[in-house]
C-alpha cells in the first residue's frame, strides 16, 4: 500500500472501555451505517488482508462492502459509505498523552470522530502487535468480532464506563457469559504470550512456563506457535478457544472461539502490561462459573 489513511483524535478526555471502541451513538448505526456501502482499505500485506478477506466473506452480514487499495477512493464526507482503515488515535488526559495504533471502522460524514466511530479493533499496542499488519494471524476472526460487538450495541447492550467496578461487571455479564463454554474446549496459547518483556510496568520481567500456567488455570490448554494458532482460527476448529491478550490504553484478557469467532471471555483491566497471575486465576474462575465481581 503506498500510503496509510490515519484519523488523529486530538487532545480529548475518554475512555474506550468496551473491547471495540465503538463511540458514535446506537441510533447512527441503524439509521445511517446499516444503508452505507463499507469500503476495506487494503493494508498491502499479504497474510494481513487475505485472511481479512476471508472473513469478511464468512462473516460479514451487516452492510455491502468493498476491498480498495487507495485512500483516494474514500470521501470521508460522503454519508453513503463506511470505511475500515488503519487509524492513530491520540488520547490526552489529565496525566499524559499517548499513542495508540488500532483497525477502525467510520461512518463517512462531517461530525466528529467519536460521533462516527462504529467500531475499532484493538492492537496489543505494548506488546506484540505494534503495527495493524502485526495482528494478521488474526485479521479472519476481525470482521465477526465486530459485527457482534456492533450488533449488542444495536440491540441495546450497554458497556458502562462509570466505575471500574462496573466496567467489570458488564463484562461479566454481557462477555463472560459464555465463558463456562470454554471448558470443553483446549485453550490454545501463543507462547510468546507467557512472556511479559522489557515493556512490563516498572521495569519488571514475568514469564509463566507452561506447566505454571497449567497450574494456575486448572483447565485444557495447549501450547502453539503463531502459525499453528493462525491455521485453528482460520480452520475454525471446533475444539480449540484461544487465548488474545491485548495491552493498550487498558488491558483485556480475552478468549475467542475458533469456531464461531465470538469472543467468550473478557478480562478488563484498567492499567497493566503483560498477563499476570492475578489475571489467570480470574480466568480460571470465570470458566468454572464463579462471579468474580459483583457491581457497586
């Protein structure tokens, strides 16, 4: 791809806590991104993009799309189309200002960029996906979790940003009620995921062998490499969840059926780097059907 179509959000104070980041309002989606024609700009990486592709094709119900190459094909004023593109998000608090890469998907129009943001796929920005290509060993399940995530919102779902406590809780109870599923299954786990790296907080370095992490989560796991895990999530294998730990402005532990590519588990966090212990046996409960938070 000869050059990448970013938005920039500016100097704004807000918390993207559901998974997606989806901002603009439920009643934009149905009057106005469900009539509109997606537009999927092409990132130019080979694995990126077809198994993007694919997925779009096995999952994609919501809207007619299109693949295009150029982000000259794109009139972002024009109302009729949404479009999918690698965005830069800049988010300024009270405290710092931070980057943040992340696979977005807006509505074309005049607003403001929250008020269009359908949906965005997170990266693990602080961690192994730096860069949107970084994440193709996943691209095919992308267009599912969207479509879903978009879908709950549609039908009325809220994701309460209020307190920590309550983010938790709606996670719970929107997310996580599938999560007693995943223990008929084999959780698959990258193993470059059990190390932490010279990015975790405060100069600390935590790594978990697969026997501890066994230990831990008292439940079916398997071991891969990045490409055995791509080849379960594409071949939508019945048998295998797999785990996706995803550290940007928060922390998400989450696991994903390769079969339907629906996400069954969503371990929010508000601060963190790196899967932990604490993270593990929170899973672990969630999957035996213990609640592990209750709201205020």
């Amino acid at each position: 791809m000869k050059n990448i179509c970013i938005a920039l959000l500016l100097l704004i104070s807000f918390n993207l806590n559901a998974q997606f980041g989806g901002t603009c309002p439920p009643d934009v989606l149905t009057e106005r991104f469900l009539k509109t024609k997606t537009l999927i700009l092409l990132t130019g990486n080979e694995k990126f993009d077809t198994n993007l592709a694919k997925g779009f094709k096995e999952f994609w119900t919501l809207t007619e799309y299109d693949f295009i190459e150029s982000e000259k094909e794109i009139d972002t004023k024009d109302k009729s189309i949404s479009y999918l593109i690698p965005i830069k998000m800049t988010i300024t608090d009270a405290y710092t200002t931070q980057h943040y890469k992340r696979y977005g998907l807006v509505i074309g129009g005049e607003e403001s960029f929250l008020y269009r943001n359908v949906a965005d796929v997170i990266l693990d920005n602080f961690g192994y996906e730096k860069f949107v290509t970084e994440a193709g060993y996943r691209a095919f399940g992308m267009p599912k979790l969207m479509q879903d995530f978009i879908q709950m919102r549609i039908d009325g779902e809220k994701i309460s940003g209020a307190t920590i406590t309550k983010v938790r809780y709606t996670a719970g109870i929107v997310y996580n009620k599938k999560s007693t599923n995943i223990k008929a299954k084999t959780l698959l786990i990258d193993k470059k995921q059990l190390k932490s790296g010279k990015y975790y907080p405060y100069g600390k370095k935590k790594s978990y062998s697969p026997d501890k992490f066994k230990k831990m989560y008292n439940g079916k796991v398997k071991f891969v490499t990045t490409a055995e895990l791509e080849e379960a999530i594409n071949q939508r294998n019945p048998n295998f969840t797999y785990l996706l730990t995803v550290c940007s402005r928060k922390k998400y532990i989450l696991i994903v059926d390769c079969a339907s590519a629906s996400l069954w588990y969503n371990g929010y966090q508000p601060i963190g780097i790196g899967i932990t212990s604490k993270d593990i046996k929170r899973l672990s409960k969630s999957v035996n059907g213990k609640v592990v938070v209750k709201p205020n």
